[in-house]
C-alpha cells in the first residue's frame, strides 16, 4: 500500500549475515517494514542463549541482536508472505524453527510471527517479546502450503489474528515452549500447533489482551495423567479466562471437559472474556471421580465454530453443558 515502508525477503540456505538496519520510511499512519526470512531449518540464536541441539547444527542461524537492528514493525521467520483483502497469505517453508536466546537478548518488534511445517521450539531462557510503536496487520493469517500441517507462533501489540489451514490430518505440526521460556505482548499472543501444542513456558499478557491457543487435542478439568495434547487444569484454565479479553481455543480434534468444569466459578469475580472455541466437537468426559459431570462456560461473546462440518456421535452420560453469554453466536459447521 502506498505509504507503507515495504517489504524485505531473504532465502538462505546455508548463512545468513545480517548487519545494519533497513532504510526504510513510512508515512503517519501506515505500517513500518517487514521482514520475511525462509530456509529449510531456522534458528533465533544469541552468546548467552540455550545450545543446539546436535540434529539442529545445520540449521541457518540468525543473530537476534542483528535482527533487532533491522528495526521492522513485523518479522516472519520460516516463510513468505503475500497481502489479501482477509489478511495475509502465508507460504511455510521451513521444517523447523528454534528459538535459542536469552533474556537478554530478547528478539522483539510490534509483530514477530514464527512459521514451521514440523516444529516450532523455543527453548528454556528464550524470550520473543512483541515491543515498540508499530502497527501490525489485521486480518486472518491464511496458510496456503497444500498439506495444512504445521505450528505458528505470533506475538502482536496489534489485534488477533486467526490461523486458517487447507487439509490437517495432524500427523506433524508441534510447537513447544520450553519452561523458562518468556512470550510477552501487549495486543495478541496465538500458538497454533495441528499435532500438539506443549506450554510450560511464561506468557506475559497486558489484562485484557488477546489469546489464541490451538492444538490436535484440547482437555480441560481433572487432567492429570494426560501426557498428548494441550491441557489446562482447573486453576489454569481460570487463570486463561481471567487474564484475558478475547480467548480463543482451537482443537483440530475435540476440546475435552474432565469431570465438572465451572467456568463462571473460575472467573472469581473477574470480567469474562470473549470465548471462541472452535472444533469438530466439545466433550464431557468422566473426571477423577470416573463420573461425567456438568460443564458451565461464561463469556462476554460466545462463539462455537465447527470448521470441520463433521458431526460426532453423542456420548453416553448425563452431564449437562451451559453456556453464560451476553450474546451466543454459532460460525461455521455443522452442531447437534
């Protein structure tokens, strides 16, 4: 667009040396540059950083500091990218992308998005922050690779934004943040994962922002034990509620409920949230006790999303589900 400061796109396949800074200008109110960087295997390393793993020593390093330097608004790092009237078309090209700096060197800008089509880690001490004055754009985030497989992760002081994929058979895909890894953002935070999403990391929130978490599988409630999938136990799910002004949760599965699950219980007092939850179903499941037990959601908006159109079978049981709304919306798929 006319008044934006434009793009930059690197290809490497071996190194990749970055020095200096963009000289690029934007008018007021248009959006600084952006940067895209595409290699078979990335990583985001800096001297007081995790090591590699042996497997991962061919893969393209990338000096954060030196990126930092850059000064872009927005960093893709594993693919390309191309802008629709929706938001943006992405094409993954790498397999993996490691995140291995330190807090130190946290690798920060107004929008850093990180795409893979095996694995996206960010090991222990990492930190991505999404910092500064610039605009990223809204919009959906449309990966166009053939086989939808795969993991993003994006850090925003801008609004969410939501992944759409072509055909997921969730064979591949993980994402893993690492414990004493560090995500920050003001606007939106979206871990995206078609196989499996694993979070032990921090993930620093301004009350109210943004948070959009997906994975094959999501559970929710008496959890223990559950070693596959993305799961929240009770206090962990009140604390996503809590935190939050627009969650949004994406099972490329089901979303599973352990036993009783009381969202409004959760929230202790706090605002509910903007809740998307999209999946081929929702899930009473028996709990600790070996009982299915009743579920009771709350949000501002409620939204269920069934992308999918597949109708799963009703389970056995006489748990109840309740959703508490100031407005109950249904988007795309089928419901029974």
């Amino acid at each position: 667009m006319a008044g934006d400061a434009g793009r930059v796109v690197f290809n490497a396949n071996q190194s990749l040396l970055l020095a200096g800074s963009l000289a690029a200008q934007r008018a007021a109110g248009f959006r600084g540059a952006e940067v895209d960087i595409a290699s078979r295997k990335l990583a985001l390393v800096s001297p007081g950083g995790a090591a590699l793993a042996a497997a991962d020593a061919d893969a393209v390093r990338l000096d954060v500091a030196a990126l930092n330097s850059l000064g872009a608004d927005s960093y893709l790092i594993g693919g390309t990218r191309s802008i629709t009237d929706q938001g943006l078309d992405v094409n993954v090209v790498a397999e993996r992308v490691i995140v291995a700096n330190d807090a130190q060197n946290a690798f920060t800008a107004p929008e850093i998005v990180l795409a893979a089509t095996q694995q996206v880690l960010v090991q222990g001490g990492s930190a991505i922050s999404a910092g500064g004055a610039g605009t990223s754009r809204a919009g959906d985030i449309n990966i166009t690779n053939s086989d939808g497989d795969g993991a993003l992760l994006r850090v925003a002081n801008g609004p969410q934004a939501d992944v759409t994929r072509k055909v997921v058979s969730g064979t591949q895909g993980g994402l893993t943040i690492e414990a004493n890894a560090v995500l920050s953002a003001g606007g939106a935070i979206n871990l995206d994962a078609t196989r499996e999403t694993k979070l032990s990391g921090t993930l620093n929130l301004v009350p109210g922002a943004g948070l959009a978490l997906a994975s094959g599988s999501i559970g929710v409630g008496d959890v223990q034990g559950l070693s596959q999938g993305l799961n929240f136990d009770q206090t962990a799910f009140g604390a996503l509620l809590a935190r939050t002004g627009d969650l949004r949760l994406t099972s490329y599965g089901t979303i599973d409920f352990y036993g009783k699950v009381d969202g409004q219980a959760l929230l202790a007092g706090n605002a509910a949230p903007d809740l998307r939850l999209r999946a081929t179903g929702l899930a009473g499941l028996a709990g600790a006790n070996g009982a299915i037990a009743d579920v009771t959601l709350s949000g501002n908006r409620v939204t269920l999303s069934n992308p999918t159109g597949t109708v799963l079978a009703p389970l056995a049981g006489n748990g109840k589900l309740t959703i508490l709304a100031q407005e109950l919306r249904t988007g795309d798929g089928q419901f029974a």
